[in-house]
C-alpha cells in the first residue's frame, strides 16, 4: 500500500511538473517570437549571439596611462549601429573685461535703512502732546486701538499710564502710540 501511495505521488508531481514546464516553454517560444519581431524592426540580425555591451569611449592617451596590447580589438557585424557615448565637453564661456558685480544677499533694505547717512539735527518736527491725568485719549497695541483715560505721564521716560475704557486695564504706552481722543 506504501508502495502504491509513493508511485501515485511521483505521477502527481512529474505531471504537474510536465504541465508547469510546458507552460514556461511556451512561454519562452512566445517571448523569443516577441524579441524577434523587435529585432526585426529597429533592423538588427536576428541571431544567437548578444549584443556586445555599450561602454563609454574611454579618455585620450594623454590621460589615460599606457597598458600593454592584447591583441585587435573584435569586429562587431557591419548592420549593427553602435553609438558612441562621449561626454560632451562644456563649450568655453566668455570672460568678462573686469571683477564680477556684488550682490547682495538676504532681504532687501528697507526706505527707512537706506536713509541712515543723512545726519539728524533736530528731532520730529512735531513735539509731543502733553497729556494730563484724566484726559480722554486712544491708544496702539497690536493690531487694534483702545479708548482710555491718562492715570500717570512720566515725561523722563516719555510714557503715560492708562486705564482703558473698556475692561479698566492699566497700561503703560509711549508717547508716540497715544494721541488725544
């Protein structure tokens, strides 16, 4: 029974190696008809041996140090085309007569940079607004504007201390982000 067991599994496997074979064998068929088609149109001889391997042109003697003759180099058919493949060498680029020009790099200056030679004599045309405690004023911070009243003005250090209108937050601004209400 072993026996019979063993010869059932060695048919099994040889068929179903035979039908697998066959199937890659007719696979390759179609394949090589494939490859001879393509053969066929770019115009190379259909036949059993590879093409050779393209490799780059090698560099002129002068670079290239002297090695001893093997023998002449093979012929390859005459219907095979082979290109060269020969790095192109980057044409010479016109001098210029003098240094190149600087350029800068980062951002730009700004108007107010750009002025900054220009010697200032006298402060901002227009003094500063003395404010009182009680006054009614509005005021900068950040992107909007407050309404308040002036608490505290310490001119040495050119602030006022305000109380907003709103929320009665005290602040303390410098005389040029305060104008009078």
């Amino acid at each position: 029974m072993q026996n019979d067991m063993k010869g059932i599994i060695q048919t099994a496997v040889a068929e179903a190696v035979e039908k697998t074979l066959g199937r890659q064998v007719e696979l390759q068929e179609r394949q090589l008809e494939l490859l001879g088609k393509i053969a066929q149109f770019l115009g190379i001889e259909s036949g059993s041996t590879p093409a050779p391997k393209r490799t780059p042109e090698p560099p002129p003697a002068s670079k290239r140090p002297s090695a001893p003759a093997t023998g002449p180099a093979p012929k390859r058919p005459s219907s095979v085309r082979v290109r060269k493949w020969v790095k192109p060498e980057a044409a010479a680029k016109p001098t210029r007569a003098g240094p190149a020009p600087q350029r800068s790099r980062g951002r730009p200056r700004t108007a107010g940079r750009t002025v900054a030679s220009v010697p200032k004599s006298s402060p901002s045309p227009a003094p500063p607004v003395a404010y009182e405690v009680g006054q009614e004023v509005r005021y900068k911070q950040g992107r909007g504007a407050f309404n308040a009243t002036v608490k505290a003005v310490d001119e040495k250090a050119k602030t006022v201390t305000l109380a907003r209108v709103s929320d009665n937050l005290k602040v303390v601004r410098p005389f040029d982000k305060v104008t009078p209400a």
